[in-house]
C-alpha cells in the first residue's frame, strides 16, 4: 500500500505504457516488503530537461530511462559513471542526497545473463549484431572478457565508430555493414551471437536479423528481444542445433542491478522474473 512514507522510483520513456518495469519491480518491493513503489511516467523528448528536474524536486529515490532519452538525458545529469560515459547512454538515474547519478546495467545484465544460461564468453569469438544503444552498452562490457569482438550494423558507419570508441578504450574490435556476405564471413568461426537490434520484436515477429542456412549448430545465440520470448532467430537457431538464450534474463539482471542501487537490497530474481514471465505468457 503506498503511504505517505514511500518512496518512489520509475522509469522515464516513451512510449512507456508496454514496459514490464513497474510489474517487475512492484514485485520485487513487494516481495522484500519494502515500502517503494515504481511509477510508469511517459516524457516526451521536448520535457526532458524539466522531467529530470522535477524528479529532483519530487524527490524520487532515482528512475530507469529508456527509449528515446537513454543517450539525451546525459547532459541533464550531476554526475554520469565513467563506464556509461563511454557507452555515451544511461538507463539507471540514482539520487544521491539531491544530486543525480546515472549509470548503466544494461551491459552487464547481459553478461550476468549469459553466464545463468551456463555461457562463459571468456575467451569467446562474439558477433554483435546492432551498433544502438542495447549494443554499445552489451560491447563495452564483452569486450573486457572475449577474445574477439565483430560488431555488423545495418548502417555500417555506426558499426565503425562503435569499434572506434571501444579500441580508444583500450579494446579490440572490428566493426562493418551488416550484410549477407559479411554475416557469412563472420559466423563460420563465431562462438556467440547476440542480436540487439529490434529486428523480431513484437508486432514484427515473423522476421530474423540473421537467415536460417546462416547459423550452425556451435553457435550460442542469444537475442535480447524478450517479446516475444521466442523470436524468429531463437527458433531458428533451435532447429539447427544451436544454443538459444532469450532477453529475459537480460531484463531481469539489469533490473536487478538497478534495484540494488536503489534499495540497498540484493534484489529477489526470481520473483522478479515470474513477474516478467507471468506477464509475456499472459498469466496475470
Ligand atoms: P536503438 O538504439 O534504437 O538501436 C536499434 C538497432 O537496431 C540499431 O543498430 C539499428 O540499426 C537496428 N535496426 C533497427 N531496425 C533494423 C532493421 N530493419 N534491420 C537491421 N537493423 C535494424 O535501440 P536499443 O535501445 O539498442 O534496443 C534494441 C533492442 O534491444 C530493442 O528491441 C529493445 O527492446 C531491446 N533491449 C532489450 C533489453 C533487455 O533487457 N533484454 C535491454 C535493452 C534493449 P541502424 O543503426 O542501421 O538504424
């Protein structure tokens, strides 16, 4: 029950009426039997500067930020983690004593998720496919551990200067246009692929970033597209014998992580994740 003594997080974007967020976290707050609660706010890009702002001023313990204003909301921060200035996007504000701190967890949600699903890229060739914000973030924190690092975008350009700021950081990395040819070139050897382009997300379902005839049955795959929980790339990698590992559990450790910052509390994940499951399979 919210009260006069709860404390409230969010999460800022729009469009925002679609995202499990609120029902992941209300669980978890539940769950713990804290007093938090976390509050759905659609912003359009033109109130940013305010919305920020009045976050401030209403005293919110912090807030996740998604599309559009993950990269924009930088400059409207007190502080920013070097990591997600490097990554140039922030989705975790955190209010320390007034003052604003934005972070990132999407790029180690990831690798916690890998890691769950038994998947240690260690020493890994990893294919990225996608050069936006879910890639940049996933990138710069893959390429610490792989041996290897092939980034493919759709507008080569954004591939190239990604595999730019990650060697000025002090990684390795190669990045080019997301084509036939170049997704052949790079899957023969490739140990995992991780899809962070929207391509397969509901409403498109029935489209694949990489065709079947492309993928072998060495292959991780792991698409972090959660809706649907199956995509058409995570079938197909299925039905040629490879290991499919779908965006849920990405969500649920970035969430996690965020909490944690927020609360102080080791963030309960497996209530968290049956929130985000009952919500995909229409169980509630
Ligand atoms: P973004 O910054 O807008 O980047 C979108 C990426 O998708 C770009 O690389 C874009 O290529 C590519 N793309 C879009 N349509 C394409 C098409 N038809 N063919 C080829 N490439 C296409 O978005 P984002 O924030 O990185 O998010 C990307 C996806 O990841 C979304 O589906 C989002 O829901 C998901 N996501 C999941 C999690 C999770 O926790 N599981 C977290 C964050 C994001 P161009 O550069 O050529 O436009």
């Amino acid at each position: 029950m919210v009260s006069g003594a709860t404390i409230v997080v969010g999460v800022i974007g729009n469009p925002i009426e679609h995202s499990l967020s609120p029902r992941m976290h209300n669980a978890a707050f539940e769950y713990l039997g804290l007093d938090y609660v976390y509050i759905p706010l659609r912003v359009l890009e033109k109130d940013l500067k305010n919305a920020v702002r009045g976050a401030k001023a209403f005293n919110f313990r912090g807030f996740n930020v998604t599309i559009p204003h993950k990269v924009s909301i930088l400059r409207f921060l007190d502080k920013v983690e070097s990591t997600a200035r490097k990554i140039g996007a922030v989705n975790t504000v955190v209010n320390e004593d007034g003052k604003l701190s934005g972070y990132n967890t999407d790029g180690l949600g990831a690798l916690e998720a890998l890691r769950e699903a038994g998947v240690d890229p260690e020493g890994k060739k990893i294919l990225v496919i996608g050069a936006g914000g879910a890639s940049r973030a996933i990138t710069f924190y893959l390429a610490g551990v792989c041996s290897e690092l092939t980034i493919l975008n759709r507008t080569r350009s954004k591939a190239v200067k990604l595999a730019s700021d990650l060697k000025s950081a002090g990684f390795k990395a190669y990045g080019d246009g997301l084509t036939v040819e170049t997704l052949e070139r790079e899957l023969v050897d490739t140990d995992i692929l991780i899809n962070t382009t929207s391509v397969g997300m509901r409403p498109d379902v029935n489209r694949s970033p990489v065709p079947e005839e492309l993928l072998h049955k060495d292959l991780v795959v792991f698409d972090i597209v959660y809706n649907p929980l199956e995509t058409m790339l995570l079938r197909y990698a299925r039905k040629v014998g490879a290991k499919p590992v779908d965006g849920v559990g990405m969500l649920v450790n970035q969430g996690a992580i965020s909490f944690k910052m927020w609360t102080g509390c080791e963030a309960p994940r497996d209530v968290m994740r049956k929130a985000v499951m009952d919500s995909l399979l229409g169980r509630d």
